[in-house]
C-alpha cells in the first residue's frame, strides 16, 4: 500500500456530542443517550447518517478510523504491515470499543466512543513526508469543538495523534484529566505479553503506571516478538502512561495523559481559545528482525 489509502470527504453536520473519561468509567453512562437532542437551536441529524470510516497510514502501518452515530469515533484496526499483524480488529457490533480518548471540562466527563458525538467533518492532506487526517466533533452539551488529529511519515511504522480542544462558547473553561490516546491493542493472550519501561531498558509487570522516565514503553509478544512502542511527548512530568494487561485476558488496555495526581494538569480556555495537546505515537516493530528491531526503527523515527 502506498501512502494513505483514504477518500477524500467532507461531511457536515448539524451538532455534536459528549466525550469521556475511562479514568472515571465512563461506560457506567453509556446508557444515556442524545440523539435527535439540539444544540444552539441547531437540527442533530446524526440519526440519518451513516457511519464513515477512514484509513491512514503507508507502506509499513495502517490504522482504520471509524465514526458511527450510535458508537461515536474509534479505532476499528491497527495493522503492522511488514508483518501482517492486526493489533485491533473491532468487526462485531457487540464489541465495545476504547474511549480513543477523554478529559473532564468544567468537571463533566467526555470520551470519543460516544453516543452523545456528533460528526461535523473529515479531511486529509499531504505533509511534506507523509499524510495528515483531520477528524472534528462537536459537543451537544457544551459550545466545544475537538479536532482529532493522525499523522503517518515515509518510511516509519508509526501513527502519530493529537488534538486540539477549542472553546466555541463565551464563557471560561476549565480542562482537566485529558487522555490523548485511549485503545485497546490485542497481541494474543495477555500473560504471553511483556513489557518494558523506562525508554524500553527495564522489565515490568502488565500493570503499571509510566511517568516521567517513560517516554517510551515496549510491549511485544513473547511468542512472535512483534510489538508496539508508546511514545508520549507530554513534557517532564506531567507525563502518565496507564498499561492495563491484568483484568483482560484477550486485550491490553492503554492510556497515554497528562497527570492526574501527583502533578495534575489544568488548564484554561477562554472563550475562542484553542489547545493544543502533546502528540503521542504508536510505532511497530518485531524484536530481533534486522531493521524492524525497536533498536533500529525507535531512533529512527524520534
């Protein structure tokens, strides 16, 4: 596959929705429902659209982006390439998808695998050495509007992903517990898995918390050695990796974000103000295998 095997699109819509937190189980409120509500005295015709689906990546990665009015945004694959791996495969409607991400704004939880998450467009370009796909929603709840942003660069297995949080309102906002990077990758069975901290140099447990000195956590497959390296850009530290392999047996859960306790982040949006968070990047790789060992493909991209 070369480059970005996506059709361009541009889809309007009328309203938008509300996100969440997995830090505070969201999925205790999937139940709740907005559907035909309005915002702004704006028409919500989230009901008469279908789902969209996107797919980003190159030669080495592929990651399948997937909109669906009753489910909200979420990652439906992630596929290393040079080895034919899908690290997520979302193809039952019973399966229940990651938050693909989350903050509190104003002290209310808002996630992207969401009901209450409204559409508004979706757009790609080409980067100097890559491709960038652009996803905005819309909150029903509150005047916000939140681009989710990948990347793919030549030549690297990697999706580099983002967002910008913008204050469409009048009023001052404040952002707390913001999770850039909310999946669910499954290699296999989660007692063959292993995982390493600390820039990949120290063996740990399945369930773990990574902070300052965890720029880049390895987990791969004792099996296969294949694997997928986190890479957080939050700076110093306000940097949090959350990595759950212990209470699901067939998936890993991951969340890359900004500190909650011992340096908690916040920050505030005045009215037309934007933020823009730190970037995080999944990147594949197979231990052992010549230049898709993490040694070559780690320096490389970073």
């Amino acid at each position: 596959m070369n480059g970005l095997q996506l059709s361009r699109r541009r889809m309007l819509l009328g309203t938008g929705v509300s996100l969440a937190s997995r830090a505070f189980d969201p999925f205790a409120d999937a139940a709740m429902t907005d559907v035909g509500s309005q915002s702004g005295g704006g028409t919500n015709d989230s009901a008469q659209i279908s789902a969209s689906s996107w797919t980003i990546g190159n030669d080495q990665v592929e990651r399948r982006i997937r909109y669906d009015p009753s489910r909200g945004l979420f990652t439906e694959g992630l596929t290393d390439l040079n080895t034919g791996t899908r690290l997520i495969h979302t193809g039952d409607a019973d399966d229940k998808p990651s938050p693909e991400f989350s903050f509190v704004c104003d002290g209310q939880h808002y996630w992207g695998s969401s009901s209450r998450l409204v559409l508004v467009s979706a757009d790609e370009w080409k980067l100097p050495k890559g491709r960038q796909l652009t996803i905005l929603l819309r909150s029903t709840k509150i005047p916000l509007e939140v681009n989710v942003c990948y990347a793919v660069y030549d030549g690297h297995p990697a999706v580099r992903k983002w967002l910008t949080i913008r204050n469409t309102g009048s009023a001052t906002m404040l952002l707390t517990h913001l999770n850039i990077e909310a999946i669910a990758p499954s290699f296999g069975p989660s007692h063959e898995m292993f995982l390493n901290a600390q820039y990949g140099s120290v063996p740990r447990e399945m369930f773990y918390t990574g902070r300052s000195e965890d720029a880049g956590l390895l987990i791969s497959d004792g099996r296969t050695g294949g694997g997928l390296a986190i890479l957080s850009e939050v700076p110093g530290y306000m940097k949090r990796t959350e990595i759950d392999g212990f209470y699901d047996p067939e998936r890993i859960h991951i969340d890359v974000l900004y500190d909650t306790d011992l340096m908690p982040f916040s920050r505030l949006l005045v009215p037309g103000e934007s933020f823009k968070t730190a970037a995080v990047s999944l990147l594949m790789y197979r231990n052992g295998d010549r230049f898709n060992d993490p040694q070559w493909v780690l320096p490389s991209f970073t």
